[in-house]
C-alpha cells in the first residue's frame, strides 16, 4: 500500500535528543512568575517596584527569587546604581533577548488559545 502513511520509529536516542533539551528549557523558564518577568522586561529595563505593579499577585519575596534565578542564568541582568536611596534596574541582557521569538511565539499561541476557547 504505497499511499499508506509509514510512521517513522524513534530511537531511545533521537528521543532523548529532541525531549532533553526542551526540559532544560522549561527548567529555566517554567513556573508560575518567570515568563512574566521575562515579558515584563522585553520591551524596557524596569526597576523592582515597576516590575511588583506591573505582574499582579506577585509578592515582592517571589519577585526577588525569581530575579536572582533569572540572572543566575543569564537572562536578567541587575545594575545598582549609586544614589540615594539606591536605585536597581533590570532588563533583559543580551542572552535573555535570544528569547524574544519564543517569548512572541507564546504569546501569539495563547491569543489564538483564548480566543479559540473563550472567544476573546
């Protein structure tokens, strides 16, 4: 039956292959508060209270560990500035900007989402 649709096998492998670095992924960016931080930042650098009011429900204790894993991997970089009282901003660094097509990707995905499931 030549028209029928032969279903390719995988190995462990090539599994692995595709599925471990989609984990890594999501390892870095998964949970309930990073993609949002992360989106808050894409278009300008902000400073923490900026960020607090701009991502509803997050509580500051939340905001700064996320932060401080977020710039352990070199997504977000931090710069203090010396004034008085201190001022800190931070924005997306350079890596973290190698987001942006994944960032308007899921964000294109989830208004489709929406607007297939709830109509809006």
């Amino acid at each position: 039956m030549e028209n029928e649709i032969q279903e390719k096998k995988h190995s462990v492998s090539e599994c692995a292959q595709y599925v471990l670095p989609i984990r890594d992924c999501l390892d870095i960016i998964s949970g309930k508060w990073k993609l949002p931080i992360l989106g808050a930042l894409t278009h300008s650098k902000k400073r923490f209270k900026e960020m607090e009011r701009e991502i509803p429900g997050i509580t500051p204790r939340m905001l700064s560990k996320e932060l401080r894993e977020l710039e352990l991997n070199q997504l977000v970089s931090r710069k203090v500035y010396d004034t008085k009282p201190v001022t800190v901003e931070y924005e997306l660094s350079p890596y973290g900007k190698s987001l942006d097509k994944v960032l308007d990707a899921m964000k294109e995905w989830g208004q489709q989402h929406r607007k297939r499931i709830i109509g809006r």
